[in-house]
C-alpha cells in the first residue's frame, strides 16, 4: 500500500523489463517485488512492479507510455483504495466474509456500498458503517434497474463483486464494466455450469466441492477463471450439508480473488487470468 | 487383513445393524470397525463390519442371508489378497505407483498380470516378478483382443485397474466385469470428459488440475466416481507441465481407489459409491 | 438435531455394539449413523450412535446404563442446543467466524454470552443480540475475575471457547469446565508452543502456517488435539502477513472443532481425541 | 533446460535489477522468467533470471560480477544437469520417488550412483542403469567410510540427497558439502525433531502428518527449511499406518525440494530458504 504499482503488457520484444526497471532506477526507487510472465503462444509479455513510489518516477513512466501507445499500462500510486461495490441476494455469507476482511486490513478497498434484490440485509450491512441499497431486480425491469444500479456506481464504484448476486445482468451492462467485475460461481468451474451446481454435484457423486471466482463476460460462467479450490466430501454428505461445505470454499475463493484484484495482481489474457506477485 | 470383512446393503429397515452384530457377538467375536450409511433418498442401508474371524460366525453369516434373499452381502475371509490386473499403454506413471504400493504392503493385493496393447514395458513389469502380457489392441482387432484378454483374466483377476489405458473396452467386456473395472481420469470429473483433458484445461485456465478414479460403465467416464483430488497450477504452467501435475494427482487417486476397493470399502449405491471404514 | 445421540466408552468386551444396537432395535427406532473406535493399545472401547429418538429407548439405555456401573455414556435428547461462551480478546476473528456460522445454522448451539477481558467488542457482539460481559483479568485479579466468570457461566453455558482469549486461565477454572474449554492455539502443536508462535514460525522459515483446536488443560498448549489444519506461505510473507494467514487458519479449525463438540462427536482419550461420525 | 539461469544475491541498493536485466538485453536476449525478493530485515536482494543464452551475454555477466566482488552470483548454461548422488538405507520409496521421477524427466539431474548403508537395494538400483555403492556405516568407522564415500564422490556429485539414510554425518562432511546435502525429515518441523517422529506424533495425537525437506547443517534437524507438506490423519491409525501416510508425504515433498534446487531455485538466507521462480 505505501508504493507504486506498475502493470504493463505488450507484444515481447528484447528490453521491455530493462527499460521499465531503468526507469525506477534512474529516479533513485528502489524495486519492492517484480514479476512477469512471457506467454509462449501469443508472445504476450506481462509485467507487475512494485516499486517505491516517486514523482520524477510515475513522470516518466507516464512518458515512456506515450512513446510506446501499442504497450499497455496502469500506473497504481500508494495508498490509493480502490471503491468496491457488493452486489448481493439473499445469501449473506460471501458479502459478510468480504466485509469482515476489509474491516481488518486485509483488502485494501473501501467498500463503498451494497446493492440488493433484496432488502433482506439493510440492517446487517449499515451496522457496519456501509451503505446499502435495495434496488429490485427481475427479468422484466432489468433496464431500469441496471440504469438505477449504474447511476448509484457512477464514480462510486472501481469494480463490483457478486458475493452471490443471483441474476443475470445484461451484456450492455457487463460491458460497461469489462472486467471490472467479479463473480463466484458455485462449482469447481467448467463442471456444473448454470443453475443449481450443489445438486448436480450431489447427483454426480463428486469427492470434493469447488468454487470458481471469474470475471464476468457475457457467457454465462465463461469468463477468466482467477481463483478456484475444493473441500472434500463423501457419500454422506446430504444436498443441503454440500451447500455449506460450498459456502466455506465460496468465501475462500472469491476472498483471495477480491484481494488480488484489489492489489492489482490480476491481468487479463485473452480468457485466461495473468495473477503476478502471489 | 487378520480379519473377516462383512458387507451388506438392503432397503432399510429396522434391527438390521442389531441382527448383524449380534451373529458375531453370539459368535464371540469382537468387532473391529463398523461403518454404516443411510440413505435417505432411497432408503438404501449399507453397512460395513469389520471383526475378529470364526467359522461358527461365517456359517452363521451365510445362514442369515440364505434366509434373507432380498439382501446383498458379500463375507470376506482373513488374509485372502486379491488377485489385480493392471491394463496400461505407453505411459507408466500410474502403473508404477501400483507396483511400488503393492510392494511396500500398503495394498493387500497380488498383481497376477499387466496386459498392455504395447510391449514397451515388458522389461520393468518383469523386472518386479509380475507376469506381463503383450494384446495388441484397435477398433479392428478389438472382438478378438477382448477374447485373448478374457482367456488370461480367467481365474486369475478379480478386478482390474485401466492404468492410462487409452483404449475403449466393450460394453460387453464392461459388463462381463461390473465394476470390477477401476479407471483413472485425468480431469476433475465431470469436467474435461473425453479425450485430452490437460488441453482442454490449459484452455479454459483452470488453476488446480485433478484426477478422478472410477467405475467403468458403458458410458464414458460416466461411471461411479471413487476418489478425486486436485492439485494447483498457475499461468506459468505450459501444457506439458500441466501433464506432469496431473500424473502426480492420477498417481495419488488412483492409489486410494485401489487401496479401498482391495479392502472391501467401496460399495456402489447407483451411480455414485460409498465408501466405508476409511 | 432430530436424531437421539448415544456416546458412550468402556473396557472392550465383546457384545457391547449389539447390545447396544439392539437396545434401539426393540424400541423400534432406525439408527441413522454408528461410529465407534476400538483402541488395541488400551482395549477401550468407543462408540457414538445417532438414531431416531423415542422414550422408550431412551428409557432403555439409561436402565442399561445403570446396570452397568463400569461404562462411560452420555445421551443427548434431539432439538437441545448447548449454550456456548465465548471468550475473546482483541482479536475478534475467530469469535466472529462463530458468530457467522451460529447464525447461518451450521453449528448448533446458542451462544450465551461473549467475555472479554477489554470492553472493545461490546458493539460489535450486541449487534448480533448476544449478550456482551467486560470482566477485566489480569495476574493480580485473576480469582476475583475467573469467580465473577464462574458466576456468569453459572447454569448459562455448557461449554466454553477461547476464541484467542490472550489469558492464562488458572488450574482451578480448568478442572471446574474439564474437557469442556476449547482453545485455539495459533501454530501446528507441538510446533511453537506458547507465545508468539507466528514470530518462531517466521525465524524458523517454515513453509506451511498451522493452527489447532484443543481442550485446555492445566499444561500450557498441551491439552487433547481436536483439530489442526495448515495453509502455504513462502518466503514473501512478512510477519503481519503469517499473521493474516494464520486468522484464516485459526477460523477454519475453531469452526471445525466446535461444530464437532457442539455436535457430540469428539470424545477424549487419554491425551487424545476421539472424532467419530465425521 | 535450454535457457541460462542468473542466481545472484548482494546487499540490496537501486538498480540491480535494472543493470542484470541491461546486461541481457544489450546482448539481444530475451528474459524467459524474473523473480526476485528483498528482505526488509536484512536489507539483502536476492534475483533469479532465466533468459534465452549467449556467449555474449554469459561473458557480459562475468565481467559485471568480477567488478563487483561484493555480491554473489552463479551462472548456470543450459542444458546441464547437475549430478546427483542418493543416500539411502533399508527404506526404498523416497529414492524409488526420485529414480522414477527423473527417468520421466521430470527433474534434470543424473543420479550418478546410490550410496547405502546396507547392500540391500543393489539389484533394485541397479536395474535402472544406475550404479550402486554399499558403504558399511556405523560410529566406529565413521570417519573411514565418510572418506570412502568422498572418494566417491569426488567429481560425480553436485548434490546429494539424503533419501531416509538413518546415519548421522560428521560436521566436516557437511561442511565440505556446504547447502548441497538435501535430507527428508519425517516430520513438519520443528515438531517432533529426532528420532521416531512417527511414535511422536502418534502419543501426542497429532491430526495431520507432516515431512519437511531441508539443507543439512550441523544442527540436527536445524537446517534451512525448502519445503513441507502435510496429510490429514485421525485416531483410526496405527503408528505403522503413520508411517504409511509419511512416506507419502515424504515423497512429495523431497521430490519438490529436490526438483527446485536441480533447476537452481532455492537461494539460502541464513537459516531459511527462498524459493525463487515457482
């Protein structure tokens, strides 16, 4: 939190990390952590620097950028907390597991509302300081209800967690927020796609219950996987004990997505996640 | 092993687990472990005793089912290894595995044979004291392979383990061993079903690669899933190092379903198992 | 919760499972599960029954019971909630992961009442409508404040969890609530007992941070283990951050060892636990 | 296997990274992988570089390290394999775990030649092309058969892993073989430090089973930690199924220790290891 974050990609050539980190060099800042990866299929070139942060520093890198308009970049500087927004139902578990995370330091984020169907958790999420808003949402009032979500996020919002938000929002929408989205799915992602993935894995018989947290894209539970783990369970397990075994993996997994992205560790290949500095 | 095992399933009643182990306390005999499991959807009861062996206890045993027909047992007796079959093709990872557990003591088994449809591994399988059978196998010559595996099992395996073997056996030779036929799959089922699980992972992104070991059914790793685990991959891992992750999480499922089902703990209910006393 | 449970353990003598067993048979009740553990070091003998509740058996078991002075058993009727309280420092994860899974239904008991040493939870607990006690300790007013607790728990809980209660509770208070004072040690037991366990864990470089779960005795962190669980770290991880990981630990082995208790399924041995129908 | 890898550490101070990374790029290579870390207690910088090979390059860096003789380094070309010799006694599976897994290439070294105690795995090893030494052992001929073995080794060993060789070298022995003796200790250290961890961690009734690979010093069992991994246990296993599940765990983690410094990843810092490009 107290130093610059760097986050480029671009197509690999020779020199890319000699420039960047003579960059930092060349203003006196010293390296926290680098890290990088070169994809051999595409020849994308990905990079993160954690670096003690400086003006003269962030000034050039600002310029190198411009000299080079095919590279991508984000330049993070310290203690800036990124404006989180929960979009949630009737299941609390993810949303209090993220607010109980934040409110110990451990994401670095404000947690700048709660949007819900519902009106279920008003009084749990304002105890803790945070404003909620219950914005009803069905099929048929989707358009309005997207547009009144977007006018509460307007500026208020870097990115947006569905802490097991349960209905599907439209692809103008997602859109809107390209990968600034992120949801948890349920199961050990790509097995049991869609709707009631606790009941598929009992029918199945699986040994192990797994969650999938992923940017949102507009297939449904399609977009870049950025974290996933399981628990395991047996033949004795009832449909109903599987869905709290899931709760527990849930919240495990779309934490550390959540705090990843927070730090800005995640980058986007293709479908794919690039998760440096882990 | 220095005990008799009794397994039984029935539809549901009550007074069975008190009839069962009081035939083997009038026999005297002191029970081991007892493991048993309700099911409460379809009212099945499954139930697994381990205990001291006795002929009087035995005979008593065989009686009692004689006088229930409607109930399936099987009567285990102390010290009787049974007889495996390993079927594998090029790769040998998960054959290996097998050979050094059986070895070591850790699975109560004798391996009468491994049939390959190479014979690239006829050195190391004989080099352990194992008989090794070289059936060349294809969609052609299938009927007949079958027919010269059949006469080699005869008598002289009571299941058998596909080791990545990466050829598809008839319905009727599935049949002729009802899941006595133990398959490893190389995804977390039922995801990546079919062929070239590892690339479809490396596509999708996933970050932990798993195993399933199971049944074999008619239908494609479709059959009642034994043991799963996962290990986890990140970005960096190339297709080929996804492969060797996966050998070691085949290596480590494969071992367990052998081990439970060599000691008489796995019991099919449907198309799911249950897995006893572990 | 619907269900009867039977704990109960003795010398080993052959019969007991079906006469026990058969004691819910003739009342006419089905057992829905039976767990039970025969120490061959000791000859003790355990077992724990769940099954359908009816007066008549209960009548039963407690008329056998007597008859057999020598034997260890415990009968819990279904539908009653043990009343729990927790007692916290300044640290309040782990008595919110409590807290959160008491209130979601995944553990079965009433929390009674949360002490704490330090007023600052007082909120944060009453929020939740659980009752909150300041009771200042310390070594100097350690038998006036542990007699002001026993005053409070008096008749209010049936077992206590020390939810990183940062005391060192006396001989006396121990004995009072024996086997029924659960604690959670920060580290893998034995590894780095007593204090600043995460600060050994960082000078000693290990690769995997530990918590577990035990009854407290008189000896320091050296009571019955009930549970114990690690998570990865790497030489990246600064003290605060073992610290971060370890909450996460310490919540998921807390949680595990008093859904177990709570649930009658951890019976002590010797130094050691009995975990049965898990 | 076909890049170079750059191992350096030295007091940290701006812009290391930069020049290493220069001196790579002003040769026209490209940089495969960067992973570096910065110890904020000591102040010391540790990097590691794989990069696409040249001569050019490879002289570069010579020459940047020879003016700067304060800082550590090594270069290490590619396709080279280290030579590696095992250390065993009566228990075979962790060097079976290595022989396999570097005979499906799955870690680049040579085993040049098994050392034993006793002749007992001699045809075993054999049989894999690989040459075997039986050196008697024991405190009265210690210091004769450490000089046998260092004839031995002398010039066909890099490194040397101690595979469950129960015999304690001399301090001179490790310190000629200073950081380049690998030994698997059978328990998650510090817990159970010594002989019989097993039989001390089955009386202490442990919930989880660990192993711990480390450099050998000559503190026993005191050395910098590479790796540790544990497996979940419960009061249904022996001791002897103790030791089952250890030489599981054993394996994997040996077999990761022994892959990371075959590939040059583990730098030491005092008593601890960083594990760099994993």
């Amino acid at each position: 939190m107290n130093n610059s974050v760097l986050i480029a990609h671009t197509k690999d050539r020779v020199g890319v990390t000699s420039e960047l980190t003579s960059l930092i060099a060349d203003g006196g800042c010293n390296i926290e952590h680098l890290d990088h990866f070169l994809d051999h299929e595409s020849y994308q070139f990905f990079i993160r620097i954690v670096f003690d942060p400086s003006n003269e520093v962030h000034d050039a890198i600002h310029r190198y950028f411009n000299a080079h308009p095919d590279m991508h970049y984000e330049l993070h500087l310290p203690n800036q907390r990124q404006k989180m927004a929960i979009f949630v139902s009737k299941m609390d578990h993810a949303m209090m597991e993220l607010i109980l995370r934040v409110r110990a330091g451990e994401i670095p984020v404000e947690i700048s509302m709660v949007i819900s169907n519902h009106d279920t958790h008003r009084d749990l999420v304002e105890q803790f300081g945070i404003r909620f808003h219950h914005v009803p949402f069905n099929k048929e009032i989707k358009a309005r209800a997207e547009q009144q979500m977007i006018d509460l996020l307007d500026g208020q919002a870097d990115f947006i967690v569905l802490a097991r938000y349960m209905q599907i929002l439209s692809p103008e929408f997602i859109e809107r927020y390209k990968f600034k989205i992120i949801n948890i799915h349920h199961s050990f992602l790509p097995a049991f796609i869609g709707a009631k993935p606790y009941a598929q894995a009992y029918d199945r018989g699986v040994k192990l219950i797994g969650a999938t947290a992923h940017y949102v894209t507009s297939e449904l539970d399609g977009g870049p996987i950025i974290q996933q783990d399981v628990l395991r369970v047996n033949h004795r397990y009832t449909k109903d004990e599987l869905v709290v075994v899931g709760r527990h993996v849930e919240n495990r997994v779309l934490a550390d997505a959540v705090m990843w992205h927070a730090n800005h560790k995640v980058l986007v290949h293709g479908n794919k996640t690039i998760v440096l500095g882990v």
